[in-house]
C-alpha cells in the first residue's frame, strides 16, 4: 500500500496538500459535482484515507453514502495517476459496506452507477440472478471485481464472506469498512438483528489499514453515542468523530392529533392526500395498518385496477419487482399519489420528490420519526412536511400525567374528541413512561406548545454545535421559513409557504 517513499515521508491526506489532492480529484471525477464536495466530505474522506476509523453524523439527504463512494474514487484515481510523496493504493479498491435494508442496499446501487461506479447489492434475490446467469457473485467479490459491496449484517458474518475476508486478493484491495444507518446497533443488535453485534469482531479480522466508518443522521450525544462506539470498540482518542447539525431547513415540523382510532378500517384524517397534488409517502409500524389505510384510500376512488397506481404499497412482503414499478410510477405519474409504507421504505431511500411524509400513530422513537420525516424534501429546493399523525390517546397520557405534575401549565394544543369512548381511560402514566424519551419530549413540547424544532435540536446536541445558536431558537427568534406545527399552528390561519391538508 505504499510506493517508494518512506512510510515516515509520505504527505499526509489530513494536510493541506492532502486536502487539496482530494478536492481536485472529486472535483476533476464526478460531473455530479460541478463546484466539488462540501468541507465535511472532504473531513471524512482525508481520515478514511489515513485509514482512521470514525462516525459521522449528518443530516437525512446530506450526502452520507459519499463517505462510502469518495475513498473508492479517489482510490481508483490515484492508482491510474499516482502523485509523488503520497501513497498508492490497489489495483482494485473494495469497500464492503453493511445496510441494515435490503432495498436501502438497491438504493446505494442505484446511486453508485450514476456516479460510474460498479456496486452490488448482495443479497438473494441478486444471488439468485446471478446463479441463473451462470455466474458466482461470491467469486467476483473475491477478485475485487465489484469495488462497492453493499449486504446485511447477518451476510457480513456468513461462512461465503468469512472466506472471502481470508483470500489473499481480497486482504490487498479492501480499503474501507462501512456501516450505513449505525444508530441501529444498540436496539436491533440486543433486539432482533443479533448479528450486529459482531461488527467490531469482522472489522480486527480485516487488514490493520481499514478503517470502519460509520454514519447516521440520528445519533443522539451521550449514551447512544457511548453505546454505538462500545459496540463497534472504539475508543476515546482512537478514532474521527464528525457530528453536522441534522436540522432540516426545508422540511417542516408538525404533530397532528388523530380524531379518530388507528384499529378500525377508515381513516377520515388522511382522506386528504388523495387531493393535495402533492406526493405523499404514509408510514405505519405494521404491515396490517398500512394495509388497511391503504384499503381506505383505495376505497375513495371509483372502483377499478386504476386506483391500485393511485396508491401503492411498500412492505417486506412486496417484491422488488413491484417495488421498482412504485418508484417509477411515483417519480413519472402524476396520478400516483401516495405509498403507504413501513419501515422497510425508511432509511436510505432517496425519491426526491416527496413533499409530505405522515407518520400514521406514534413512531417507535424519536430517531425513526427523523429518519421518516427525511424522506420528505430531499429536493432542498422543495418546500415539505414531516407530519405525525398520534392517536389521542397518547397525548391524552401525556396530559393527564402533566396536569397531575404541573396543573397551572401553559396549554395551547387543542384537545380533539375521539370518536372512541374509551380512549381516555386507556391514558396513564404507565403509557407515557413506555415511551421513547425523546418522542416523549417532542409531545410533552407539542402539548405544552413549546418549539417542536427546538427539542429536536437538544435531543441531537445541535444547539451544543459551535453554529447551534439558533438551533436552541423557537422558529419565529430562529426566523426559520418553516415554522413548526407549535410556532405556527394551522389551525391560527396563517398564511405558510407550504399550505396545510384541506
């Protein structure tokens, strides 16, 4: 991995000079990038290339999966055009990064060949395809024929990789180790996707000049932070740390109070994303909910197959085959209005002309409600909202337990009736505590009509960044273009740049 300078020689990629180096490159490669990549960039790929590992935290459709890409082409340039006093690099460089999502895998494919790239999704259904065409992919990953590998955690720690992690070939072209959304690791990892906890024990079996990288938009300072980087061994002083604000200025905040439950089949407060003219995507937690709202939406239209390009589904049950008739019918039909999804169309997925994300009930967590609401605006030119749509009884629970605590409290969110007579008897104390804490916060503010914006920002430490001064501003002292739901409630009939459902 070195030329013929000595080791101690060689000009650092964190200089100067490096710095320079690596602008020049991207700049002079990717046509994507006419005024070449952002400071941040350029911060992670100089580490990287000093094979330092890190975790980097950016805001939804700030760019991450360049964190993957830049060290490849930068990598395949300088072995084409080796510049004295830096070092060289292989012939073939690789980089295996790990998705927890299968179609988030597709979607960094997708991105990848635009920037000229050769990637691979490995997973089944592209085993399979290639097994039908008389090809092994575990074999062209060996020979380094694919420099961008995207697979699960549970493939990464397979017997078909360990193989590959001892080939020789292999050994000498891998140069980065990636994990995609790692704010996964301490609940999926103890949870469900046990295979995550492996991670740090894959990385010592590479070559002591990879570096793990590993990037999120919602990593909260403190202990998830702590437990992410314990989980993955990295330790205080050891690695690069990076955290941007993840604050989106285009995307408005707003939490809407359901009038009606979240068991039954109609679903009168979502009725409006079918006459927006605005593209939607509607998040539910389960396959059964997102089924029946999209029965609902269904039912809305004049019987026939046509409403089923209306409103599409996306799920883990729905193929890729149906997935990509979705995306195209989303990005080029204008008569295809919504999808109903669940998680598995969440992190990662970059359609960029989305303009309303609705999370039907309350998210798991406060991190999987930033994540959804992010797929909204991913154009910074577009105007959008990251509604969440919570059943009264929650907030029912919440203000219960505030006005036993605090009963001379500010209120400014009204209290809708639920045609359930008995969701106030189910709001307790004990509902509130199961709650995520920071969805919790977030809800508490909504009720309190506090700056839903402003406690996003603490609970991601952006009012701590040395430019989060205005993140610890409510919306109208922050003059932010779209205030939240709080600042600027809909129903005070001012006049938004982005006009609420009818």
């Amino acid at each position: 991995m070195g030329n013929n300078t000595p080791i101690s020689s060689l000009i650092r990629w964190t200089s100067p000079e490096g710095r320079a180096l690596v602008r020049k490159i991207i700049t002079g490669t990717v046509k994507q990038w006419p005024t070449g990549p952002y400071e941040h960039q350029v911060s992670s790929w100089v580490q990287g290339l000093e094979g330092i590992s890190q975790i980097v935290s950016a805001p939804t459709g700030g760019g991450k999966t360049s964190y993957f890409f830049g060290p490849i082409i930068i990598a395949q340039y300088m072995h084409k055009n080796p510049v004295p006093g830096f070092k060289s690099f292989p012939a073939k460089p690789v980089a295996v990064v790990v998705v927890p999502l299968i179609e988030l895998g597709n979607n960094h494919v997708r991105e990848a060949e635009q920037l000229g790239l050769r990637a691979i999704a490995l997973h089944a259904a592209e085993i399979a395809r290639a097994r039908r065409e008389g090809r092994n992919l575990y074999t062209e990953i060996k020979a380094c024929q694919w420099p961008l590998v995207f697979l699960s955690p549970e493939r990464l720690t397979s017997r078909e990789i360990d193989d590959i992690f001892r080939d020789t070939t292999f050994r000498a072209n891998v140069i980065l180790l990636g994990l995609d959304e790692v704010h996964v690791l301490p609940v999926w990892g103890k949870e469900f996707r046990t295979a995550y906890q492996n991670m740090a024990v894959v990385h010592r079996r590479l070559p002591k000049h990879v570096p793990l990288i590993g990037t999120s938009a919602t990593i909260a300072p403190g202990k998830e932070f702590k437990s992410i980087c314990s989980m993955l061994d990295l330790k205080p002083g050891q690695f690069y740390t990076q955290r941007l604000s993840n604050e989106r200025p285009n995307v408005r905040s707003v939490v809407h109070e359901l009038t009606h439950t979240l068991s039954g089949y109609e679903f009168p407060d979502l009725a409006w994303v079918l006459h927006s003219g605005r593209k939607v995507v509607l998040y539910c937690r389960t396959i059964d909910l997102g089924f029946r709202v999209a029965l609902y939406l269904w039912n809305l239209f004049p019987p026939g197959k046509h409403r089923l390009h209306r409103v599409r589904l996306w799920n883990s049950l729905t193929s890729e085959t149906y997935n990509t008739k979705t995306l195209e019918l989303f990005q080029d039909n204008p008569e295809t209005t919504a999808i109903v999804a669940t998680i598995a169309f969440g992190m990662g997925i970059n359609v960029r002309n989305i303009i309303d994300v609705c999370n039907v009930g309350v998210p798991e967590s406060l991190g999987a409600a930033v994540q959804q609401d992010g797929r909204a605006g991913r154009d910074p030119n577009l105007l959008a909202n990251g509604r969440t749509y919570v059943e009264a009884a929650a907030l029912a629970a919440i203000r219960e337990v505030l006005d036993a605590e605090f009963p001379d409290r500010p209120q400014r969110a009204p209290k809708v009736k639920a045609k359930s007579k008995t969701t106030t008897k189910r709001a307790s104390k004990e509902t509130v505590e199961k709650m995520d804490d920071g969805l919790r916060k977030l809800l508490v503010a909504h009720v309190e009509a506090r700056c839903l914006v402003v406690e996003k920002n603490k609970v991601y430490g952006n009012d701590q960044l040395p430019d989060g001064v205005k993140a610890a501003l409510p919306c109208s002292a922050a003059s932010r273009l779209l205030p939240c739901s709080s600042c600027q409630p809909f129903w005070e009939n001012i006049s938004s740049p982005v006009p609420p459902p009818p």
